[in-house]
C-alpha cells in the first residue's frame, strides 16, 4: 500500500529513474525536447524569416504599409522627368525635325525588349489592370499555390508531424478500483511523437511513427515504478475503389471532390492553357504594333500629299490675286482659288498633328484590325512609342523605314486553312479545356463506386525502466519480441449515388459544350481567314487602279498648267477640280499599299503564324520579383 505517501518518498520511488546514472530522467527528457524541437525545424532557419513579426508581435513591417494606405498610397518615387510633348505647327518646323528611321523590324525588336506589360490602344491597363497580358502571366501560373503545377505536386509531399506532451496528475480517488489499486493516484507521464507520412499516386497513405512514452505512478500492480515504452508503427492505407488509382489520383488530386479536380494532369493542362494564351496575347500586341507602324507609313505619305497639294494651291491662288490686281480675272476666281488654299492648308495641318481619332487596331471590323485611313503624323508617332513602350517625346521623330510590299501574294487555301486549325492560340486553348473535361468525365466515374479502404498496422514495442542503454526500452525494442499487426476494411457506400451520377452527367454535359463552341471557332476562324484572303486580292487590285488614276490625275493637272503657262485659256473650275483629284488620287494610292501591307500581315494573323513571320520566339524566363 502506497497511498499518502510522504512527499520525499513519491520522490524517491517515482525518481528511481533519475538516480540512474547512466540516463537521468532530467536528461532523457530534455534530449527528447531538444531532438523535437531540431525536427520541427526541419525547414531551416532561413524559411521561418517572419519570426520577429509573428511571434515577436513586431509590427514595424505592417505599420510602414498601413502608413503609406492612409496617405492614399502616394507614389514610392516620381518618375524622371520627360519632355514635353512635341507640338509642330507649321511645314518649316516639321522640316527642321530631327528624324528616326525605324524599319518594321526594328520596331518589332524594341517592343519586345519592353513588355513587361502587353499594351493595346483601348487604355486596358487603366479599364481592367487585372487582366492586362504580361510577362508575369506563365511564373504567375507556375506559382498558384492553389491550382498551379507545383501546388498540385505538393500535396503528394512527404509530411512530418512531431508532438510533445507532459502531463503530472496528483488524484484523490473514493474507490481504490479507479486508484489502481490506492485511494491517490501520482502519476508523470511523457508523450512524444513523430511521424512522417506520404501520399503515393495511387491514392494510399503511407506512416511510419515512433511513439515514446514515459509513465512514473504509484499504481500497486506496475512491474516498474517508472517505464519507457516506444513503439514503432508502420501504417497503409490505401483506397481500393472509390479515389484509388493512378488514374484517379493524378486528375483529380488527392483532396478531390465531385466537380473539383485539381490534379497533377489538370494542373498540368491549365499551365499550357495559360502559356497558349500568352502566346494570343503576344500575338495580338505585334499585330497593333505593325498595324500603328503602317498608320504611321501613311501619315507620312499623307503629309507628302497634302503638302504638295498646298503648294500647289498657293501658286494658283497668287497667281489670280496678281490677275485680280490688275483687273484681268474677276474676284471670284481669286476667292475660290483662295478658299482651296485654305482648305489644302487646314487638311497639311491635321496632316502633321493628327486628331485624336479611331486608329488601326485588332477587332476593328477584322480580327487583325482593318486600316482605318487616317493620317497625322503627330499622333500616329506618339502612339507607336505608346506601344513599343518608349519616352513619348525624345527630342525626335519616329519615321517608318519600309516601304509596304507591292509584290502579288497568293495563298493556297488548303495549306492555310489547315495552318489556321492546326496553330490558332484560340483553338489550342479549346482544345486543352476538351482534353481536361474528358478527363473529368474519367474522374467523376470513380464517385459511382463505393469507397472501400484497407487499413493495414504494424507495431513493435519496447518498454523497461530506461529509455537507452541497457535494460531500456529501445534495446528491448530491438530483440523484436514484442510485435504485433491489425488489419482493417472500411466501406462507405451511399445509397442511390446520387452526386456521383450528377458529376459524371455535368461533367458530361461541359465537355458536351466546350466540344459545339469547338466547332463555332473553327467556324469562325475559316470564315475571318477567308475574307482576309479576299482582303489581299482586292488591295492588289486597288493599287494598280489607284495608281492609274494617280498618274491620270497627274496629267491631267500637267497638261492644264502647260496650257496656263503658255496663254492658253483654262477653264478655272477644271484646274481647281484637277487639283483635288491630284490629292485625293496620291492620298488613295498610298492607302491602298497600306491596306494591301496589312491585309498580308492579317491571314498570317489569322492561320496563327504572325510570330513566326516577324522572327519572334517565345522563351519566357520568370521575371525578377
């Protein structure tokens, strides 16, 4: 009987173990905290680095950002200073411009070397920033640690788990049977577990765990005062219908559900799903970039034209004021001569600022964007630097290079048709959200079985009144006398299945419709491809007619101005009139070889090879962050 026993007795038989020399209580105790404590930082010093902020409760990193919040989130640093705006009145200043010259595919290069954000011309970086296409969009999509490749792989990661428990209990029991035998129950207990767990790719858990526990009490049966015991346990579990299998495991991911999948092969189609439409997004930023490059080309021509056209108009003008001074002509031809100068005058203005006006762009009647025919020379130049990602004024103007192709083009509609389907980002995209519903469709089969798990333990024991060394728990553990093994079936079966058919038809039903939409782009596609093709011919076409008329215009001006010169009478209405048509003629032939130059660029736009005829490779590298 060892009930109310004195305080320096239950020390010394609950202290048998620390009077041992070879492994003090006080020592075993401490080694096994310091050992579960290194093991909680597996993870190394350097991945727990807001340790001051969280445990620390410093607050000094928070406090700096919830500062600059109630600022209004002022900007961190001004940018450098630019240079005003260019502003060109008149023809003399435009002429003693310094001029760049850029060919197309020089152009191309400095737009690719400054897309860190893929620009448009509708200001969506300022409408919608959120859906802007960057060179952060495949990191970013890697990255998830949600839905990403890498968060999919991690839930197959190896999991450590350690606990620590200490326990002293000093009890008065009525009845000797729950005292173990005495009416006070003194007791320490020690509790240590470790573990380390994996979940394989066919669905099964695996553990293995050492378990270590100290007991020192008073109860009268005990074959020691004081014990160590440890365990190891080697576990299985593993699904052998429902969410077992490799099939399985790598669409739907381990902690699937009915309609939510996120596997490894999910993951993995979502990854290429963002990488095509980058590529989309790429292709759509080179296609403005040439389209503002040709707009360009043409505010130039256009200048030329109305340039011309002034000149031309203030001879005429001066000459009738000369006649109108010496009362040869009446004042009405001076006054209509003049009024065309003005107007000549009005359009070489507009022709060197440009007004803010709809410009060539993608969706813009076509997919690539059909040439929108306006001139400005001023504004088509700042909205290339918009694009190409330059100062908006460096002290010089952008001037195209290239001269747009007048050479006749003719496709082969079966190899391009073929190219459309085959290289399209748009159809890649569809095709990869086919290929995830189908997969799918094999995942939600898998909630139509019930879930039956086999359970599988095994056990070994050690236990004596030390922890090591001789007569201890761990060279008792090791003569592997004491073994043991537990086997176990659990079923779940709902009765009826009824989410298990409801995902099984959804996801049915999903790939049912990505499959129509499918056919639609197709469709689509084929039918933009074929009027861009139709596009081609008919700018050829226009630029040999636009020409004739440009130099039958010509002539035509020539030969009245010859008969001007040499006395002969004209008839003022027709020599005004033959001035326009000069100017309108050169204006519509430049045209035409602008639309001819992007109605080509447009069927490479839209059988999907524009980044393969502007020599551009897609390698993104992660962004520094």
């Amino acid at each position: 009987m060892i009930s109310r026993t004195k305080p320096d007795e239950r020390t010394t038989k609950l202290g048998c173990l620390r009077a041992n020399p070879q492994m003090p209580y006080w020592a075993a105790r401490a080694m096994i905290t310091v050992v579960l404590m290194g093991l909680i930082s597996l993870g190394g010093c350097t991945t727990y680095h807001t340790i001051p902020q969280s445990i620390g409760n410093n607050t000094d990193w928070v406090d700096a950002i919830m500062a600059d919040v109630d600022a209004g989130a002022p900007p961190e640093e001004l940018p450098s200073t630019q240079m005003s705006p260019m502003t060109i009145r008149t023809v003399d200043e435009f002429n003693a411009v310094n001029f760049r010259d850029l060919s197309l595919q020089e152009t191309l290069s400095i737009a690719l070397n400054n897309t860190a954000v893929l620009r448009d011309l509708g200001a969506s970086v300022l409408r919608n920033p959120d859906q802007i296409g960057s060179g952060f969009a495949k990191p970013l999509a890697r990255l998830d640690p949600q839905v990403g490749t890498e968060a999919a792989l991690a839930m197959f990661d190896a999991q450590f788990y350690a606990l620590g428990s200490w326990e002293n209990n000093d009890r008065r029991f009525n009845n000797r049977f729950f005292g173990g035998g005495s009416n006070a129950f003194k007791q320490d207990v020690n509790d240590y577990v470790f573990q380390m767990s994996k979940r394989t790719t066919t669905g099964a858990e695996l553990a293995v765990r050492s378990v270590i526990d100290y007991d020192a009490n008073n109860a009268t049966g005990n074959l020691l005062d004081s014990a160590w015991q440890t365990q190891i346990h080697l576990e299985a579990r593993q699904p052998l219908l429902q969410g077992g299998g490799l099939e399985f495991n790598r669409i739907a991911g381990p902690a699937a559900r009915p309609g939510v999948y996120s596997g490894v092969l999910v993951a993995k189609v979502n990854q290429d799903i963002t990488n095509a439409k980058f590529e989309q997004g790429m292709r759509d930023y080179l296609s403005d970039v040439i389209n503002a490059y040709w707009d360009l080309y043409f505010a130039y021509r256009d200048l030329d034209a109305k340039r011309d056209a002034t000149e031309r108009s203030l001879q005429t003008w001066r000459s009738y004021e000369a006649q109108r001074s010496s009362s040869r002509k009446s004042g009405a031809a001076e006054a209509l001569s003049r009024e065309q100068y003005y107007r000549f005058r009005s359009d070489l203005q507009n022709a060197i600022a440009g007004q803010l006006a709809q410009r060539t762009r993608n969706s813009n009647a076509a997919s690539g964007g059909a040439f929108a025919g306006v001139g400005g020379v001023q504004a088509a130049e700042r909205r290339l630097r918009l694009l190409i990602g330059i100062a908006i004024n460096d002290g010089s103007l952008l001037r195209p290079l290239d001269e747009p192709s007048q050479a006749p083009v003719r496709f082969d509609w079966d190899s391009i048709s073929v190219e459309a389907i085959q290289l399209r980002s748009e159809l890649q995209q569809q095709r990869l959200k086919i290929k995830r519903r189908e997969m799918e469709v094999l995942a939600a089969k898998n909630y139509l079985m019930p879930q039956l798990d086999l359970v599988t333990i095994y056990r070994m024991r050690g236990l004596d009144k030390r922890l090591a060394g001789s007569d201890s728990a761990f060279a008792d553990l090791g003569t592997f006398d004491l073994q043991e093994y537990e086997a176990n079936l659990e079923l779940k079966l709902p009765v009826g299945f009824r989410q298990g058919h409801l995902a099984v038809r959804h996801a049915k039903m999903e790939l049912a419709r990505d499959r129509a939409v499918l056919k639609e782009q197709e469709r689509q596609i084929l039918h933009d491809l074929a009027a861009t093709v139709a596009e081609v011919e008919r700018s050829e076409a226009l630029i040999e007619s636009s020409l004739n008329r440009y130099l039958a215009a010509t002539d035509a001006l020539e030969t009245l101005q010859s008969s001007q010169d040499a006395g002969m009478p004209v008839s003022f209405e027709q020599l005004l009139d033959a001035q326009r048509r000069v100017s309108e003629s050169q204006t519509r032939y430049f045209q035409s070889l602008v639309e001819h130059a992007i109605a080509i660029k447009n069927v490479e736009f839209e059988k999907g090879t524009l980044l393969k005829s502007s020599d551009v490779m897609l390698i993104v590298d992660s962004p520094s962050y």
